[in-house]
C-alpha cells in the first residue's frame, strides 16, 4: 500500500479498539449487584462448564447485557458515523431524523394508552415484547415519513430541519399523553427513557442480531459513496452516484440499527454523536471505512464502559444508563463545538 | 462559426435556466453550440447571467428546461450517471473543505466510477492516481491534508481528481475566483496544456484578462444569448466593447484591459529611451489626470532616460529643470506646480 505508515496507525488503533472491547466486556460481566470477580469472570468464559449460582447470573443476565451493551455501542456510532456524513453535519447523530421520537410516540401509547395492564409490573415492561413491538413500530412510521419526504426534497438541510419538527411535534404530542397519565404509568415510561441495557433476555437477544446485523451490512455497501459524498451532494452525483438511492440506503441502515437498539434499550444520548468525533480526531482521517470499522470498536468499547459505570462497581445502586453516556459525550460535543472554525464543516 | 464535422458535443436549441415555484425561469434562450475539437473553453459573463447554470445543466446537476444536448451523437440524458461520470468530471465554485482528507484521498475519488462496491483501489488505478498528481505538480503534497495546503494547491488537487477521473470534458465554475494572480495564471495555463491531452474544458471566469490570454474559445453570455468566437474575434468584432463598457469604463482594444474613462485638460509632453520606463511613465501620467501632447510641443515635457546607474525623469517647465528619481517624486512636485 502506498499510505502504509499512516495505514499501520490506524491499523493500530482499531486493533487497540478491539482489545479495549473485549477487556471492557469482561469486567462487564463482573460488574453488577452480585460480586463476581474478573478471575471468576474468564473461568466461567473459558474454562469448564461449573454448576454454579455465578454461571447461572452470568449467564442469564450479566452476558445478555454485556451483549445488549456491546450491540448497542457499535449499533448507534455506525448510525452517528452514517448520518454526520449524509447530512454533512458535525451535530448530527442516529436519532435526528426522528427515530427515538417514533419509538418513545409508540412506547407512550402503549404504557399510558394501555396503563392498566402494566400495573403489576412496571419495572420489568422494558423487556416485554409489546413495548418492543409498539417502539419498533413507532420508529417504522417515522422513517417511512422521512423516506417519502426525502424522495421529493433535494436540499439535504430540508430533511435535516424537517426530521427535526417531526421529532419536536412527536414531542409535543408525547408530553399531553404524560400530562394526562396516572402516577405509574407515567413513572414507567420515565424509565424507560432513561434508557437500559439489562432488559434484554438471553432469548431477545438473537432479535437484536437479526436487526443490527443487515443494518451493519447495508452500512457496508454505503461507504464507498459516503467518501464520495464528503465533497457534497453536487459532486457526489457528478461521480456517478444517485444521490436518491444512497439516502435511502443510509436511512435503511440507520433505522435498522438505531430502532432496534432503541427499541429493547430505549433512547441512550450522545454515544451516536461523540463516537464517531472520537474516532476522527484520534485518527485524524476522513476515510469512512476505516472509520466505520473504528466506530464499530470505539463505540462498542465506550457503552461496555458506561454500562460498568452505571453499575457503580462495589454497590447496589443501578444508574440510569442515559445519565451516563450523556455525562460521557456531552464534553465531547462541547469540544466539537469549541474547536471547529466553522460549525458547518465536516 | 460553422459548426465543425463531427462535433464531439453539441448543444441544440436548449434553454438553460432553473424551475421556481411559480414555473420555470429561463436564463439562456436558445443556445446552439458545437464543439468539435479538443479546447479550453471560457465562458465569460456578469453575474446572474447563467454562466453557472449552464455549467451545472452541462454536469447533469441541474436540468435543462429546453432542447437537447449530445455527446458523441448520444443525448447525455440517456447516459447512466456513473457511465457519464466517465464522460465528464466538475469541479465546482467555491472552497471545499473535508476534515482530515488527504490530497491523494483526494485525487482518488476520481476513480470511483471504476472501482468495485466497496472503492478498492487497484494497481492501474494507483498508477493513474499518481500521474494524475504527477500533471498537475502536485505531487510532494499527496500526502499532505487538504486544510494545510493553499487554495491555489487544494484547486490543483481539484484538477487532479477530474484527470484520474479520465474523463473527456472537464467542467469548472470560476476555479480561479479565491486565487491570488500567480496561482490564476497557473491554473488557466495549467487548463490550456491539458487541452492537449485531448480534453475538452470548459470554465467560467470573471478575469476576462487572462481568459482573452489563454482560452482557444470564448462563450459570452449577453442578454440570454451566447457569443461564439476565437477571443481576438470578440474584441475585433466590438463585442466586448459592446457588452462590458459602461459611461465610466471603456474597453481598451489594442490590450484587452478594461480602462477609466477620463476627460483630461492638462497636456503634457513625454519623451524617453526606454519602451518600459516611457509606457508605466504615461501610465502615471494618464492616472494623475493628464494627456499625453501628440505633437511633442506641449510645456511641461517630462523625460525619462535609463540610464546604466538607474533610470532618472527629468520635468522641463517654461522656469526650471528638475529632476528626480522616482515617478513618485515628480508627481508630488507637478501637483505643487501646476
């Protein structure tokens, strides 16, 4: 290769990526309301099957969740990579076209439209198959709306503007549902916006593979345009893209990955957006397939960290998981903005 | 001008212009053009005249609201887009600005219309890449980021993208608008040395000195119609006398620069050994407010001589002999006299 010192970097740091990822995910199967130590941790991983409470936990909860984290992190940096190059934006992320609106519209129907059902059991209905369901579906509208917009509209920055009204009206309409919703109705679906990974099932968790997986491999086939459409939409097109199609592919890509994500762990802020800033600045490239690829580790490897700092190792006490990555990104935004000249550059 | 035999692109009754709310707004009426042979084409015009209209309508980024136009015998409408990014690349008005992109990144996203899904790069494909920087001059800067070069460099690399794009039209809107006079000269020459290569560019500037210097052809947009012509055509034929003088400014045929217009009253008389110290001598003269006495006899006359130590002005009046070392320094001194 002709750039191969500056390959090797890279090389370099996506490997270190890797080994941060799979580090993290095994202190996130040690952390949690049970102690189980690291050691314990890689027997249990690599060593014989043992008839014990500690396989049983980890098992059934810490792997799941250490999965849920994992998917996630690599789920919402793809979409933030993806959208900050569509729309050409250094303040976009996975849920700007309005896709956690969607989802959180349908989860808010379900658990205040529907609150008498959950009332047994408001703390466990983040993994229950209707809210799934119900925020999928959510999502799935928005993005159909997105679609059908975005197919007559030309000026990206319409879209970007028009995702965004979509999102603040689903808002509005979100906020009289809770305004006129009893006391735990209205207390689950605040918790369900505070966002979770532990609610996924060793069961669910093969639903999630099934949604990110063709996201990741339909976010494969747009990177070649994305280095493309880096120099603008004019130019993109005078390479021979149709500028339609790849839209649509990314927003494909992007409600796959983001709605499902968002669909069993609910809204989870700011990963989508600094994950991928994160990435460019220690690579100092603009190459979207290294990027994509670093995204895929350094986001993976950021949600296993906030998901060991939600568990407050040594303790009981379970911090939401949105607080956490929102504490962790916003200083990188913050960043984003202090350092760029001009705020409308890539 | 008779259109040539096989015109390699052609334009036939076509209105360009964009589509507005209210319907459709034309800018160009009409437009017939042909281009039959390799050249540098530079499309000249005010501003709002269409000049980018045309250009991007050509790059299939804008429609065209009438007529056709043909590549090679074939409508470019019925060209895929990523076959006709083989036939022409763009490079549009404006600094592009990418975070982290290396020139060579750059320049090889002219290879995209060849490359596999995911844009490998293949040996050939370096090798035209590495050319690509080779002809432009660019080369020791491959690998340099795009926001640390200058702008005369970031358009070279522009340039250099379109060549490893490979394709037979190159398309510019005013690519040398931000430029500082060496780096406009260089690109333009840089523009007529490819049309060599078998190129047809066209670009639109508003530095009518340098495009009368060095483009083959000039498109002159007027009142939503196109004057065709060599550029010595077009200004023996009035026609940028016609289009660009205004009761201030007249266009000065005999260098094809644009002048104030003035009405001296003082005359002065100038005599000298030196074509080059006698023509910026006037020059000063002329902006000072003076006009140069024909017959020779008008007081004051100033003369200049160069001289193997330096070049000295000597200012005769009907009193006195001075002299002086500078232009600048007369020119203070005349003032007080006069």
């Amino acid at each position: 290769m002709r750039v191969g010192k500056k390959w090797s970097i890279n090389y370099f740091w996506i490997i270190l990526f890797i080994l941060l990822t799979v580090i993290l995910f095994c202190f996130d199967l040690s952390a949690g309301t049970t102690a189980i130590s690291f050691k314990q941790v890689i027997r249990l991983l690599f060593g014989p099957y043992q008839d014990t409470g500690d396989w049983y936990v980890v098992n059934e909860f810490r792997f799941p969740r250490a999965l849920t984290a994992l998917l996630a992190g690599i789920a919402l940096s793809v979409s933030g990579l993806q959208m900050q190059t569509v729309f050409r934006n250094p303040l976009a992320g996975p849920y700007v076209l309005g896709i956690s609106s969607g989802a959180s519209l349908g989860v808010a129907l379900v658990v205040i439209g529907f609150s008498s059902f959950f009332m047994g059991n408001i703390f466990s209905i983040s993994g229950n198959w209707l809210l799934i369901l119900s925020a999928w579906l959510g999502s799935a509208v928005v993005l159909i709306v997105i679609m059908a917009v975005s197919l007559r509209v030309r000026d990206i920055m319409t879209i970007l503007i028009l995702g965004m009204m979509f999102g603040s009206a689903i808002s509005a309409i979100i906020s009289i549902l809770q305004y006129f919703s009893g006391e735990s109705a209205l207390k689950a679906f605040v918790i369900w916006t505070m966002g979770s990974v532990s609610n996924v099932s060793s069961k669910q968790i093969w639903v999630l593979f099934a949604g990110i997986i063709p996201g990741l491999i339909t976010a494969l086939f747009t990177l070649k345009s994305s280095n493309a459409v880096l120099l603008g939409e004019n130019y993109a097109r005078t390479l021979g893209i149709n500028i339609k199609s790849y839209r649509i592919l990314v927003f494909i890509s992007t409600s796959l990955l983001t709605g499902t994500i968002t669909a069993f762990c609910g809204p989870i802020g700011f990963i989508g957006i600094a994950v991928p800033h994160i990435c460019r600045m220690i690579l100092q490239t603009s190459r979207q397939e290294t990027l994509f690829a670093a995204s895929i580790f350094a986001g993976s490897a950021l949600m296993l960290a906030s998901d060991i700092i939600s568990q407050i190792p040594g303790s009981e006490t379970i911090l939401p998981i949105n607080a956490v990555t929102s504490l962790i990104g916003i200083p990188v935004v913050i960043w984003i903005i202090l350092r760029k000249k001009k705020i409308t550059s890539l | 001008m008779m259109p040539p035999v096989n015109p390699i692109l052609s334009i036939r009754d076509a209105h360009f212009g964009y589509h507005t709310r209210s319907g459709r707004q034309a800018l160009l009426f009409g437009i017939n053009l042909e281009v039959g042979r390799y050249e540098l084409i530079g499309l000249i015009g005010r501003n709002g005249s269409g000049k980018s209209t045309l250009l991007r309508t050509l790059m299939r980024i804008q429609e065209l609201l009438k007529g056709e136009i043909y590549f090679d015998g074939k409508n470019i409408d019925d060209f895929h887009r990523h076959e006709f990014a083989r036939i022409a690349a763009f490079v549009s008005t404006g600094v592009l600005e990418v975070e982290g992109m290396t020139i060579r990144e750059l320049v090889s996203l002219g290879r995209f219309p060849y490359t596999n899904w995911i844009g490998r790069l293949k040996a050939d494909d370096h090798e035209i890449i590495d050319r690509s920087l080779d002809e432009v001059g660019i080369t020791s800067l491959a690998d340099r980021k795009l926001n640390e070069v200058s702008d005369g460099e970031r358009q070279k690399a522009m340039i250099a993208r379109t060549l490893a794009q490979n394709s037979s039209i190159i398309i510019l809107d005013e690519p040398t608008a931000f430029l500082d006079l060496p780096s406009k000269y260089d690109i333009i020459n840089l523009l007529h040395h490819l049309t060599e290569e078998g190129k047809i560019i066209i670009y639109s500037s508003h530095d009518l000195n340098i495009s009368l210097k060095f483009s083959d052809r000039l498109w002159v947009i007027d009142q939503g119609r196109i004057l065709d012509g060599a550029p010595e055509d077009l200004i023996l034929n009035d026609t940028f006398a016609r289009i660009f003088e205004s009761d201030k400014i007249m266009f000065n045929p005999l260098n094809g620069d644009f002048e104030l217009k003035r009405n001296p009253e003082k005359v002065i008389t100038l005599t000298g050994n030196d074509p080059v110290c006698l023509n910026w001598t006037m020059n000063a003269l002329i902006r000072n407010g003076y006009r140069i006495s024909d017959s020779g006899s008008s007081i004051p006359v100033v003369q200049v001589k160069k001289e193997k130590h330096g070049i000295i002005w000597i200012l005769q009046t009907d009193k006195q002999n001075l002299l002086f070392e500078s232009i600048y320094q007369m020119l203070v001194i005349l003032d007080d006299l006069l």
